[in-house]
C-alpha cells in the first residue's frame, strides 16, 4: 500500500510537492489530486443538466484492457459503446468524481473549442494572431495564423524535450507555475514568456511541430476574441451543454493565465462523455454542442505531408496526420485521439460508436512502449466490435 501523502503531516520522502509531482512513486497520487500543488480555475458544470448514461454489458471482446491497464500504470479506463458505458475501472485512489489530469489531451478539449467558436463566428481560423494579440508583433508569431497555431504549423523554435533539466521548456514550466522556481530566478507567467519566443524553426504553415506554449497562445486568443476567461469559455460552450456530471479544472500561472496546453483536469467518465458527444455527430440529446462539419473537418482535413516532415513521423505511424490538436487515423472508419504525457488518451471511433478515455501515472512522459500497448489495446477492441457486429 502506498504511502504518498499518507500521515499527519506525511513523512518528508512521502509528500507530493511542486518539484516531484510529474515523477513516480508521487504522481500516483499528484496526478489526481493537481489542485492541492498547483493554483487552478474551476471548470463549473451544471449539476441540474447532467447526461445520465445507461450502463450495459458489452457487446464485444474488452479481455484485453485489464493487461494493458497493468503495463501502463493505467488510473482509470472508461469506455463507451452505442451510448453505453461498457467498462470501467479505477486505481490508485481514483474513481468516477475523481477528476485527473489530462496533460496534453487538454489541447484536443481547446480544439473542440475552437471549433465552437469558429461556428460562432467569434474566431476566424485564417486570422494572424497578431491581429488578436498585437502585443506579439515583434515575436516569430507574427504572420501565423490560429489555423497554424491549431495545427501545430507554426515555425516557432522550441524543442519540446521533457527530460530536459534547463532551456525554454524550463522556462516555460516557471511561467506555468508548474515547477518551483530557483532563489533569484525570474518565473514570469506564460503570456510574458510566448513574447520571449522570437527565433525561427522553418515557414508558418509547413512541417508539423510540436510546441506546448502554442496552445496556451491560443487561449489567450480566444480570451481575447471573447472578452471571456477560458476556464468560463470552456464551461459555457462544451462543459455545460455536454451534461458533465462533475466540475473540472485547469491550472493556472500567476496572473490567472490558463495552461491550456496540459493542465485540464476532468473525470474519466467525462472525457468519455466528450467523445460520445463526438459520436453523435457534436449533439447531446439532439441539441447541437459543436457542429458536426468541425469533427469531420478533423477526421478528413489534416496534411499528410506535414506529418510525413514533422516531429513525431519517427515516433508514432506513419499513416497518421494533426488536424485542430486531435491525432487522426484516417481510412473510411477514422479514429481520433488526444494523447498527454504520462499516459493519457481520448479515443473516438464515430463508426464503430466507441469512445475510451485511458488515464494513467507512468513515470516516463514520454512511455513510448506504454502508448503503443494502448493504442494496440484500441485498435484489438476496434477489431472485436467489427466481428460482434459482421
């Protein structure tokens, strides 16, 4: 049995604190519980307006999860099939009102945002991003789009290098309000530091690459573009209409600046909830939360090309393209994914009426072994839906 955060107070070695939240045996229970060590703005939902769905048994083979969830350090695994939760299980003190971080599958919850607030008229996706932010005129993000921004196109120079132990990715950490700070060093918050993004890596547009600190921007972007705090804005245009049974949050920096890149933090069970709004085309009940063209646009409109020359064409298969921060699988049963460090995903399969939400503690961010487990895991319980169903 654990004894992280155990005690009254916890022995020394046993407490979760700023400098080892992110790293095992501590993110185990950090991961679940990011408001006690990092600042944050909740995400309300509306407790008179919740989506009950049905529990069912499944319809297919899921013998498979239960040994993924054991390689992975798997916390939570929710799946949903034909508007039924199927499966779910919980570990490491979590469970259904437990909200966990999502880490960077916080930016496919702002891409579906985004494309709330394209449809709004609120957001024009070919817009600079000067002309939301003028402030950054004289910063490499003068002539990107949000478009590019969206699609990871923007040619920034910024080596997303989580192991790394100084450079911009540091910096960029003390601005978030995600790591402590060394006694003399100046922290900033996240909108001083994207001013400080000046040098080039390639054309706007191009290649795909990945940059963190891009998402935050766009927050900021449509913070403006709203007059609205993206906490607020996140809540009123998805989490409330959605029906999430519970609240959520996001981290912030010191001046209220959301880290939309990685620090949301919600339910298994919603983020579940998210992709069957998805499956059903962005409706929930029939009322429309997100128009249907906006997830279509993501399962069709990515660039092969950018994918083929960007940062992860080594990583992850080759057959794959980014489109509005969602991971796509393309073919005639497309299947998206948002995926964070540490072990977290968002799987929406529209054809096959599955979605899985996977939250996990892994001590590597990266767990490039543990991501291939899940997605084999995903792409075995896609096969077993297609024998159920031939």
């Amino acid at each position: 049995m654990s004894t992280i955060m155990q005690g009254f107070p916890p022995a020394e070695a046993d407490q979760a604190t700023l400098a080892n939240w992110r790293s095992r045996p501590h993110s185990a229970w950090a991961l679940n519980h990011v408001r006690e060590i990092v600042p944050s703005a909740e995400i309300p939902n509306d407790p008179d307006n919740r989506w009950v769905i049905e529990v069912g048994a499944p319809a297919f083979d899921i013998s498979s999860i239960e040994p993924a969830m054991d390689t992975t350090d798997a916390d939570a695994v929710v799946v949903m099939h034909q508007g039924k939760r199927v499966f779910e299980r919980y570990r490491n003190g979590n469970d259904a009102s437990t909200p966990h971080i999502l880490f960077s599958v916080s930016k496919s919850m702002l891409g579906l945002l985004a494309g709330s607030l394209a449809a709004s008229g609120d957001l024009k996706l070919d817009g600079l991003i000067t002309d939301y932010i003028p402030e950054l005129i004289t910063t490499i993000y003068n002539g990107a789009t949000v478009r590019d921004a969206l699609d990871m196109r923007v040619g920034v120079s910024f080596d997303e290098d989580y192991l790394a132990t100084e450079g911009p990715i540091v910096d960029y950490r003390y601005a978030a309000n995600w790591n402590p700070v060394p006694v003399g060093r100046e922290a900033g918050d996240l909108r001083s530091f994207m001013r400080k993004l000046v040098e080039a890596d390639g054309e706007h547009g191009q290649r795909f690459h990945y940059v963190s600190p891009n998402t935050d921007l766009l927050a900021w972007v449509f913070e403006r573009a709203t007059g609205q705090r993206y906490a607020d804005l996140f809540a009123d245009r998805i989490w409330k209409p959605l029906g999430a049974a519970n609240s959520g949050y996001i981290t912030v920096d010191r001046i209220g600046g959301a880290r939309a890149a990685g620090g949301m933090c919600l339910t298994a069970r919603d983020l579940a909830l998210v992709g069957q709004m998805l499956v059903l085309g962005g409706t929930r009940n029939g009322v429309q939360i997100l128009p249907e063209s906006w997830i279509e646009d993501i399962e069709t409109k990515g660039d092969a090309d950018a994918w083929a020359t960007g940062d992860f064409a080594d990583k992850m298969p080759a057959n794959m393209n980014y489109r509005s921060k969602w991971y796509v699988h393309p073919g005639d049963k497309p299947l998206i994914h948002g995926l964070g460090i540490h072990g977290q995903y968002v799987f929406v399969d529209r054809a096959r009426e599955l979605s899985v939400s996977w939250f996990s503690s892994g001590h590597d961010p990266l767990g490039e072994t543990q991501t291939a487990d899940v997605l084999k895991t995903i792409f075995t319980l896609r096969e077993a839906i297609d024998e159920a169903t031939s």
